[in-house]
C-alpha cells in the first residue's frame, strides 16, 4: 500500500469518526429541540429515503452469497489452499476417504451459499416490489386472476434470474478481482449478522420515538390507548401541543409509560443498513486497480449514511444522537472485522509461502 493511499485511509476515518462524534455531542444536549425545528412527517425527502433508505443491508446477503459462490474453489484448489495455512490436511487430501468427505462437505457449503442467496433474494425483491406498487410479483399475478401455483412458479423464476445475474457478473470477473470481492463477500456477511447488535442496543434503551410522542399527545391512540400513527399524517403545528415528558436522553432508559407503541428509537436502524454502503472503501482499497477510487467511494457511503439519518429526522423516527451512534457503531465494526481479516489473510499469506518454499512449488 503507498503512502498516499494510507495517508487517505487515515484522513477519511479521522473525519468519519469525529463528524459524527461532534454530530453526537451536538444531540447529547439537543436532541429534542433539533427535532421539534424540523419535524416534517410528509417531507419527501424524509419519504423516499424512509422507504429506500436500507436497501443496502436487504441486497447485501444476497450480494455477499453470489460473490462467494461466483468465486467457487474446485476440490483440489480447496486442498491446497488448505493445506498452506494447515499442513495436515495434505493427509487428507491423500486419504479416498476423507478426500471424498472433503468434497461432499465443500459442496454442502457452496449448496449452503445457493440456498442462502436464494433466500435473501425474496426479503430484497419483496420490499422493491411492495414499495412500488404495494404487492410482490406473486400476490400481482394471483390478484390478476392467475392460479396460486403458476403464480409462485414466476416469482421463483424471478428470484432466481435475479441471483443468477449477480453470480455471472462475478463469475466473469478478473481472478484478481475474485479474490478482493470473497474477502469483501465474508466480510460482508460478518457486518450483517454482527449488526442485530443494533437491535439488541434498541430492546436495552427503549427510548420513545420523537413522532409517538406527536401522535398520542394529539389524538391519535388505538382501542387500548397506546399511540397509533396508522395511515395519519402527523402535522408540524401539532408539535406545539405535544407532551414531551417522556422523552429521554440516550444513555438513560427509557419508559414507554403504558401509552407508546413504539419504543425503539435509539439506535437508528435505518441508518445502520444505510452505513453498510461503508463496506465499499474497504472494497476498493482490496481492489488495487480501484485505489484510485477510493476517496469517491467513501465520500459516497458518507453521504448516504448521512442522508438517510437527516431524513430520520424530518420523519421523526429518530434523534441526532440515535442516528450519529447508528453510523459509529457500524463502521467501527466494518473497520474491526476487515482489519482481524487482514492481519489472518497475513498470516495465511507467509504460511503459504513458506509451504510453497518447503514443497519446492
């Protein structure tokens, strides 16, 4: 790596890390007086992000599983890399027995990996569809008067055409650029299942969302009382009249007082699937022929994670601070997990020179 590109690398993490630590302390103070100066529940721009915002964590699954199936290992390919990091496996290899047990568990996980993108297809394809025009393929067509059976059979078409561009696109990829997108593929993976640590801070703080507040101090409850926002749009003048007792700076818990439906407000979520897109200067500093891109591309992931958080705002949903620790916490933990992979791909890389030098290879 060159010296610019490190000096790059350190600015852009400096600044991402300080903007949103500002941002954060900003929100510790002020949460709720930025909130009542820019509720705006039918902002379109609030809007459209609100809907389109986290796409980026619906794809990826589905991104990461065709990356790693694109970048298959035959058996023998499998065994060699193995065997560089891990000696003992070249008995293994050498064994029918357990040779043939290698390559019926290595298709299992690349049976694995087809499945899995298979499956998270559908969450992607059914919030585009819903969004759109409210229904999947499969309910349009069943509402169009076709049979349940042929209904389903072309959304599964759907589905799979949709996986197969993803993995032909990879699979016609230059073998240099295989290797950067498997590693960016796992890594990928890690930040996805890693980031229900979003959901685990939001159960913990039950913080009160700023429009809940709106929506019950103004009339709008269900049966039981509780706060219902339902198909109502919420008005900004209606803030004047809001009670606001319940709201809680984000390090304490908070208290939904038996009235607010929706105590899930910090950490944001939207803007945790939106920081996602931070996997992308990761991917081209892996890349060395997109090296070049790489302050482009993380000047790109910023402002969308940013965006989408300022548009939580407008909507409600959300606060500063919920959105800031959102950003924080995700990338901080892309910056983790690539960095623990780097130092094994290390690892990996001077014990296979060492087994090539040994083997005479």
């Amino acid at each position: 790596m060159d010296k610019k590109l490190k000096k790059q690398i350190i600015f852009c993490i400096s600044f991402y890390f300080v903007f949103f630590a500002i941002l954060m302390a900003i929100g510790t103070f002020c949460d709720l007086e930025i909130n009542k100066a820019v509720f705006d529940y039918e902002n379109s721009f609030g809007v459209f992000l609100g809907r389109w915002g986290m796409h980026p964590m619906y794809i990826l699954p589905t991104i990461a599983y065709s990356m790693l199936i694109a970048a298959y290992h035959p058996i023998d390919e499998a065994f060699d890399i193995a065997i560089s990091v891990f000696p003992f496996f070249k008995y293994l290899k050498n064994n029918k027995i357990t040779h043939f047990i290698c390559f019926v568990l290595l298709h299992a996980l690349y049976a694995f990996f087809v499945y899995e993108a298979f499956k998270s297809s559908n969450d992607f394809l059914n919030n585009v569809m819903s969004i759109t025009n409210g229904y999947n393929l499969q309910d349009l067509l069943i509402n169009g008067g076709w049979s349940k059976t042929p209904a389903v059979i072309m959304w599964t078409v759907l589905r799979i055409a949709f996986v197969l561009i993803f993995v032909i696109f990879f699979a016609k990829l230059d073998k240099k650029y295989k290797k950067a997108l498997e590693f960016m593929a796992i890594a990928g993976l890690a930040v996805y299942y890693g980031s229900d640590i979003i959901n685990v801070l939001k159960a913990h703080f039950h913080r009160i969302r700023f429009r809940e507040m709106v929506a019950y101090s103004n009339g709008l409850v269900n049966e039981d009382g509780w706060s219902s926002r339902g198909g109502n749009t919420l008005l900004k003048e209606w803030v004047k009249t809001t009670d606001f007792s319940a709201f809680d700076r984000w390090y304490r818990i908070g208290n939904d007082m038996g009235v607010y439906s929706d105590a899930t407000s910090f950490p944001s979520g939207h803007t945790s699937a939106a920081a996602v897109s931070m996997l992308l200067p990761p991917l081209f500093v892996k890349c060395k022929a997109l090296n070049k891109y790489f302050v482009p591309a993380f000047f790109t992931g910023f402002a969308y994670t940013l965006s989408v958080g300022i548009s939580r705002l407008f909507r409600g949903a959300h606060y500063l601070t919920d959105i800031s620790s959102a950003a924080i916490i995700i990338f901080a933990m892309i910056l983790v997990i690539v960095g623990i992979m780097n130092i094994f791909e290390r690892i990996s890389e001077n014990r296979k020179d060492k087994y090539y030098e040994k083997e005479g290879l």
